[in-house]
C-alpha cells in the first residue's frame, strides 16, 4: 500500500534514491567518468546531461526527509562527475552554482570558478541570508557547510557529542570555536585531547601560524604541548593545551590547582579501542570534573552512527540535559574503485545503486599488471595529481616507496633537494628518504623526526611533494588532501584487519575541501587481501560502538581484579590467551578502580564495576590499602605505575638509590645500564614490560641508544655510533619481524636507522621516560620536600640533553633539534637581566628547519626575541 503524503515534499523525495532512471543515469556518469579517469580508449556511453542535472537539482534541495542528507551528497556528486567529465560544458556551471548553493557547499562554489548567479529573486536572497548565517568569525570569504554550523552552536554545551565524515572539517571548528572566544576576550583553558604526536604539531602549529598569531600575546595565551613547559611557572596566563591523553595527565598530576574550561577530545572513537590508552582519556575526564571549574566537555568522533554513546565516559553529573549529533554530509565525494590482480579485473564501486551487486566490471588488467606496476600506471595518468599510498607496515612502505621511485627522474626542485640535504645531515647520508625526496616521493611513518615529518607535509600540501606512502600514522588524523589514495592493504602492522571505523577513517583523506569536489580510491587486491574481507569493508557501514570498559571487560576479568585487590594484591598478572593490548586495558582499569575506591570517587570507571561491588568488599578493599593503613604507599593517578611498583620505588630510595652523578657533563653507559637494572627490579620490567625493557639483554641496546640520546648526540652521530655498534657487536637487524645478521650493507644500515628512530620515539620518550619521571617524582616527595633538585635525569631522557641552555629552549617549545642548533651557535643567545633571549636573526640563519620553527615560536613567545 502507496503511504499517504503529507506535502509534495514526501511525495517527491519517497524512495526517490531507488528511481530507476536516475540510477540509471548515475550508472552512466559514473562510467564516463571513470573511463576519462583512466584514459580508457572505449568510448564515452551517451547521457542526457539535462535530465541528470534537472535530478541533480531536485536532490539538492532535499530537507526535513529521512534521506535528506544522502540526497544532497548525490547531488553533489553529480555535479562533479559531470563537472569533472564535461569541463567545458556551460549548463552543467550553471546548475553547479544552484545545487551547491543548495546544499550551502559554499565553498565547493568557489572551486568551481563559475560566473552564473541564481537567475531568481528569491533564491538570491536565500543565498545572502544562508551566506551570512555560515560565515566563519574572523575569516574573510570564509564559510561553515550547515552541519559544521550546527556543531559549532553546540560547542558551548555542557557535554556534547558530535561525529561526522572524516572530510568534514571537525578540528576546523573547535579551533574556529577557540578562535571566537579568545577574540572576544574569554578568559580561560582549552585542552584538546589527540591521540598521537603528530596531531599535536599539527594542529598546535595550525592555531599559533594560521588562527591567531599575534593574537596570542595580545589576548596573554600560550599554546602549550607539554607539561614541562615553563608556562606553567607564570602568573596569569590562560592555555590552550594540545596533548595526547598521557601528557594531560601529567601535567594535572602536576599541576593540581589546573582547570580547564573546555576540553575537546579528538578521535574520541579511541574511547572504543581495547587497549590501555583509552583509559588515560576516562581518567583525566574524571580528574577535570573535580576541580573547581568544572570543564565543558565536547566529544569529536569519525564516521560514528551513534556519538552519544561516547557521553557514558562522563560522569553522570557532567551529563545532565547533554547533547550529540551525528552527519553524514561530506563536502567532497569519493569514487572508489577495485583493481584485483587475482581475478584481473578493474571494477568501479557504485555505493548508490539499487542493484544486488554494487561492482561494475569496467575492463580486465593485463597479467603483468603486478601492485606496483598499477600503482605506477594510477599516478601516470595525471602527474599533477597528488597521491597517497597505504601500506601496512613500516618496512613494506619504505620498500614500496623505493620501488616506485627506481624509475623516475631526479627533479630540479631547490627545495626538495634542501630537504634532501637536511636528511643527509641530520639523518645519514644513506638514509633512502633522502634520495626519493629529490624525485617528489616520500614516506610517512610514525618514527620519522618530528621536523621532518612537519616538513614533508607541508612540501606534500604545496605539492612539491606529490607521493606520499604512508602506514597507519595516516588514519590517526593527519590532514593531507589526496586527489588520489591507493590502498594495497587493509591490515595494520601485526594488529591484523582494518575495522569498519578505520577503513571509512582512512578512506575520509582523500578529497579535501580546500583542492577539490573529489577525489579516487583505488584498492589493489592481491592474494594477501581476502575478497570477503575487502567486499566487506566497502559494503557495510560502521557499527554502533560502545566504550572499551564496557565492551573488554567480561565478569570474569573484573571479578579478577576485585579478588586481587580483596586479598591485598595490586599486582594484576596477564590472564590465559590475553593479548597484550587487553592486559593493558585490564591493568589501567584496576588502577584507576582501586584509586577510586579508596577516594570514595563515584566514577566512570567504578561504575562498571558497581553490580560486583557490595559495601563489604569496598570496606575491606579500603582497610587494605586506603588511608588509615600507614604500611602501603597510596593509590594515585599515575595509571602507569601500580602500588606493588610504588613501594619497591619508595623502598629503594630510602635505602639509597638516586641518579647516578655525571662525569664531566655526561652520563656514563655503565652507570645507566646498572641504574637501569636498579629500575628493571623495582618496577618488575619482567612482567609488566615482557616485550621491551623486560626482555632479556635489550636493557644493555636501550641503555647504548639512551646513552647517546642523553648526552645530546645529534641525531645524525647517534645513528652513525648505533649502526657502528651494530658492525662492531655482531648485531642484528629486524626484517619483516625476523631477526638477521647485519651485514653492513645499504638496506640492512636504513633498517638500523628505522629501529633506532622507534626506539627513541615509543622506548625512550615515552614508556623509560614515563619510568623516569615517577622515579624523580618519588625522588622529590621523600628527599626535597617536592623542590626540584640538581642532577634530575628525567630532564635528560625527556629533552635528550644535560646542557641546561638545550632544555631551557625545549621548554619554551623548541624541538631538541633547533634547541641543539642554538646551543652550536650561541652568537644567537644575549643573557640579560630576565635571562636567555635569541636575537631575531635567527629567522635567516639559513637553515631552513629553525627558520621555520622559529617563525612559529615568535608568536607563541614573542617575550624570548629581542631586536639586536
């Protein structure tokens, strides 16, 4: 039975994605398209661009139906494609300036560069008002699309949840937020959660270059990345605070009279990640909402169906009356096509069809086409185009990266070669980055120095750089716009498979709002990549989620850590067939519930424990380590370190141990190596750290790198040494997970480098540096009433230096490596009454990474430079 229709509108728009017509269109288009795309000889099928266009019109002006948002993509998309195949064609501009109008693709209008205007009254002044309603504050020619609008009109919430395609511009409108209120004289803390380094420095440098600038020392805010930063030690400063979830809580560890006002979590989808740094974000939400201001808390997800799930990671007190929305509006569309070197097929994905089979056969690959040849043949097409490559693993995408650039010509590109040339320097001169970098190729994986990293990117947007191959760093939230994305896999190192919020997160970089209307995914499928599973990622749509806690936690597990805790026990031992990420989760969570308990906090955390909780256990558990008993060391917020660490730390320094004296400035291998024994027994590296520090002699290979690290090696030395130790020691080196002899070649020198480089970024900086830093923490706590103290190698391993001018400048916000070019050449440095300044002609001091640098600083902390 036909339903009855309330308005012409339900009757139009009812079903109106399964007309046959209109599919049937689309099907053309969508083959003409990609038949240009790939420079197909076969002929263009004809269309009736008029009909097309006329449907193009009617979906873009789809409100208030239950497919309204969908409607509007497909009218978009239309209008690329058409736009995309028939460039040249005038009609075509016409309607793109009324659809996108339409669907307030404001600034989609701009890149389609055309000169009609609406021909009605009416609708001309419907755009001025629209116009008007989504101008960005503080931006000239600038323009919210209407789902960012709304969003931004949330973000004064008090909690509220919001998801949305990866193209959308989410972080866009946090910093607008941001921007907005700082500008009109708020006064306050901002922190956004990230969930990698690399986020960090982009968006940090994002606010202080691009949002405001010197705005910032006008409106007295610093943007801070770290809590050692020396802001912290001044009066009447506000913060916006970009860290990842274990530097917030740090520094509120460190700072307990902080607040934050608004705390925006990006990537919040980690919240659902079985693994232990999803619990970093509960427990710093939970130390927020006790103080004093309470902050306002905004949630940004990717691609989530149901964002309000990620509110049950609040207290309930902060979740009265909260709010969440969900869009699928994407200001760009995505063609996505399937290359199978297993059937040898080419086939287009239409994800609009009405058809039982959404693959469209469009010709056969020839068999030589292996994945690098059609890798080769994709970009070849259109050279002005700029690609990314997914890889799974490090070592595949540095292979394929050098594969593919074997048969292209060097560029005589003064800044690729610049770069190149500081690879050289700061990296090794067999470094293989170097040698690509000069033919506009590059890769982009999580261990690469930060300063290069930046670098890449930036010569990647200004497309000197135009191909990038890329691990899973890409996923975690990087924006770089890809006319083009290859996808050769869908694993994740060893993790295993993509899920479906990975998949759709990856596929999200390619099109960007800034170049283009779209852009292409290709996935290469080779007899490594399960069509089932392949099929599957593109046909289903992400599910709903829930958070870990809720999720990984089985009964089973929680009555566990409740009985360890009942018979006095805060040691939590991994359980049978527990994957290491899962022991994580387990142990985190047990600490953050024991804290609780003894704290009377009523949090998230412990509210997943409550149905196994009675008042018995929590007084015995309270008896056992709460405060009345003087015998154990408390529980605290350091998730890291658990009671039984605690003690044996406290017990070693009361007896003795501290940071072994420096000979002449530097540290001694013998003496880090045997402190770091003294630590390996205190913190039981052996069971809490059985792939790292607690495996068998890799304690001595850390201690040769940290050595370096500690004594400020430049990088490029260190490597050199490490790669010389390697020779010297009969060394091995890791290949695809396998253990072989080092044999001094090439290959086997670049593996060195990419061990090392992890190792600095994931051993020391993060898991010994974190082991540090409670080590002197508990230091201060029984030796110096909590005042700092001389010698304090925590300082070292975090700044990778024991020169007090190095770490002066890193704590100001230098990287070590421009902190370390300064300390080389202090003609740059003027001690005066208020203490260190750098002359302001260390902006042409003609190495291009601190000029660049420095330009960011100078607005973040215009009071270090003087005028010579």
């Amino acid at each position: 039975m036909k339903p009855r229709y309330a308005t012409l509108g339900e009757h139009i728009y009812y079903k109106l994605e399964e007309n046959e017509y209109l599919n049937e269109l689309y099907e053309i288009i969508l083959f003409n398209y990609s038949m240009d795309l790939m420079g197909s000889p076969q002929r263009k099928k004809p269309i009736k661009k008029e009909h097309a266009l006329r449907f193009a019109d009617i979906l873009s002006k789809s409100y208030g139906q239950p497919n309204s948002e969908k409607h509007r993509a497909w009218a978009q998309e239309i209008i690329a494609l058409l736009n995309a195949t028939y460039s040249d064609d005038a009609v075509i501009k016409a309607y793109a300036t009324s659809v996108l109008a339409n669907i307030g693709n404001y600034r989609g209008l701009q890149l389609i560069k055309t000169k009609y205007k609406n021909t009605s009254f009416l609708d001309e002044l419907y755009q001025s008002f629209d116009l008007d309603y989504l101008k960005i504050p503080h931006q000239e020619n600038m323009y919210f699309f209407h789902p960012q609008k709304e969003i931004y009109d949330h973000l004064s919430d008090k909690s509220f949840s919001y998801s949305g395609p990866t193209s959308m511009g989410k972080s866009l409108v946090m910093r607008t937020f941001i921007k907005d209120k700082i500008m009109n004289d708020f006064k306050g803390n901002f922190a956004i959660l990230v969930p990698t380094k690399a986020l960090i420095s982009e968006i940090s440098s994002n606010i202080i270059k691009i949002d405001l600038q010197d705005e910032l020392s006008n409106k007295n805010y610093k943007v801070v990345t770290s809590g050692n930063s020396l802001f912290f030690k001044q009066e009447n400063l506000n913060y916006i605070m970009v860290m990842t979830p274990e530097r917030l809580l740090y520094t509120l560890i460190s700072y307990p009279e902080m607040s934050v006002d608004y705390l925006f979590i990006d990537e919040a989808h980690k919240l659902s990640e079985a693994d232990g740094r999803a619990t970093f974000y509960f427990k710093v939400t939970d130390m927020l909402i006790e103080r004093p201001r309470k902050p306002r808390v905004i949630l940004a997800s990717p691609n989530i169906p149901n964002p309000e799930i990620y509110l049950d990671a609040l207290p309930s007190e902060q979740i009265n009356n909260p709010t969440y929305l969900r869009t699928t509006f994407t200001p760009v569309s995505q063609m996505k096509y399937v290359l199978d070197t297993v059937s040898k097929e080419f086939k287009v994905f239409n994800e609009r069809t009405n058809k039982k089979d959404p693959f469209k056969t469009i010709y056969s690959l020839n068999e030589a086409d292996t994945t690098l040849v059609l890798i080769q043949k994709i970009i070849q097409k259109d050279l002005n185009k700029s690609n990314i490559v997914y890889c799974s693993g490090r070592d595949r995408t540095v292979e394929m990266a050098r594969d593919f650039a074997k048969s292209l010509p060097y560029l005589d590109n003064k800044i690729l070669n610049d770069l190149a040339k500081e690879i050289e320097d700061e990296i090794h001169s067999d470094y293989y980055l170097a040698d690509i970098i000069r033919k506009g190729v590059s890769y982009h994986v999580g261990y690469l120095p930060l300063y290069i990293r930046s670098k890449i990117e930036d010569l990647y947007r200004n497309r000197d750089i135009k191909t990038i191959f890329c691990t899973s760093t890409l996923i975690e939230g990087v924006n770089l716009p890809a006319d083009n994305l290859i996808v050769i896999s869908v694993r994740i190192g060893r993790k295993g498979n993509m899920n479906q919020v990975e998949f759709k997160n990856l596929l999200g970089r390619v099109g960007r709002i800034e170049y283009n209307l779209y852009g292409n995914v290709f996935i290469i499928r080779d007899s490594n990549m399960a069509e089932k599973t392949m099929n599957n990622l593109l046909l289903n749509d992400v599910e709903n989620q829930e958070i870990s806690l809720k999720t990984q936690l089985n009964n089973e597990t929680k009555e566990y850590i409740i009985n360890q805790f009942l018979n006095g026990s805060s040691q939590l031992n991994p359980l049978p067939e527990q994957k290491p990420n899962e022991y994580d989760l387990m142990r985190k969570t047990g600490l953050i519930l024991l804290n609780d308990i003894t704290k009377n906090r009523n949090s998230v955390v412990r509210k997943q424990f409550s149905h196994l909780l009675d008042e018995q256990k929590i007084d015995t558990i309270k008896l056992l380590f709460g405060i009345n008993n003087s015998t154990k060391p408390k529980p605290d917020d350091d998730i890291n370190v658990s009671l039984d660490q605690t003690e044996n730390l406290i017990s070693a320094i009361n007896n003795g141990l501290k940071y072994p004296e420096l000979l002449d400035g530097r540290v001694q291998y013998d003496d880090l190596v045997n402190f770091l024994s003294e630590l390996r027994k205190i913190f039981k590296w052996d069971v809490y750290e059985k792939t790292t520090l607690g495996l068998g002699d890799r304690i001595k290979y850390y201690a040769v790198i940290l050595s370096r690290w500690m004594n400020e090696y430049g990088l490029s030395f260190l490597l050199k040494e490490t790669i010389d130790h390697a020779a010297e020691n009969n060394g091995f080196v890791n290949k695809n997970y396998e253990l072989i002899p080092y044999n001094g070649s090439q290959e086997h020198k670049n593996l060195i480098i990419g061990d090392t480089l992890q190792i600095i970024e994931n051993v020391i900086l993060f898991s010994l540096a974190n082991y540090f830093l409670r080590f002197s923490t508990e230091y201060k706590k029984l030796k110096t009433n909590n005042e700092p103290f001389d010698n304090d190698w925590y300082e070292y391993v975090e700044f990778g230096s024991t020169n007090q001018l190095t770490i002066f400048f890193q704590r100001n916000g230098l990287t070590r490596e421009t902190a370390d070019y300064i300390r080389r050449h202090q003609e740059y440095v003027i001690y005066t009454q208020q203490g260190y300044k750098l002359k302001k002609s260390l902006l042409n001091c003609g190495k291009r990474s601190v000029e660049d640098e420095i330009a960011d600083i100078l607005f973040n902390v215009p009071e270090l430079f003087i005028n010579e």
